[in-house]
C-alpha cells in the first residue's frame, strides 16, 4: 500500500489516541475497535461524513480522556423492541 492521504492520517491518528485513551478502562478497546471497522466500510469519496466523523471523534476523546470517565455503556436494540 503506498502513501496515506492526509485524511487517513487523521484517522489512523485518531485510532491510536483511542487506543492510547483507553488504557486502564475496561471495556473500552473492543468498542473502539468495533466502531472504527463499522465505520471502515465508508467510502473513501464520502469525504463530508469522514470529516464530521473525525469531529465527533475528537469530541469523543477528550470525554474518554476526562477523568471522570471510567466507564462505557451502550444501548443495544434488540428484535423484541422493534414494533
């Protein structure tokens, strides 16, 4: 694979700070990890959601690097909650 674009730096940047983020809090790497390859599957040329993506990102971090935080939850839909 040759060079990374200047956005896909920014991403794999991004990883890495969660990644690094999320040492010493558990629960957070999997979910990490799942969000990023979820989003993985985003077309490259969908320039405007990657970059509001990385906004959100960013927003996100500085939360998990907060020293409040200290642990994640999530809502999960289930096939009972669908009518």
């Amino acid at each position: 694979m040759g060079r990374h674009s200047e956005l896909q730096r920014r991403v794999l940047s991004l990883y890495r700070n969660f990644v690094r983020a999320s040492r010493g809090k558990p629960g957070f790497l999997p979910r990490i990890r799942s969000e990023f390859r979820k989003n993985a599957q985003i077309p490259r040329t969908d320039v405007l959601l990657i970059e509001y993506l990385l906004r959100r990102g960013q927003r996100q971090l500085e939360q998990l690097r907060g020293a409040h935080t200290k642990r994640m939850g999530a809502f999960v839909k289930t096939a009972e909650d669908t009518p």
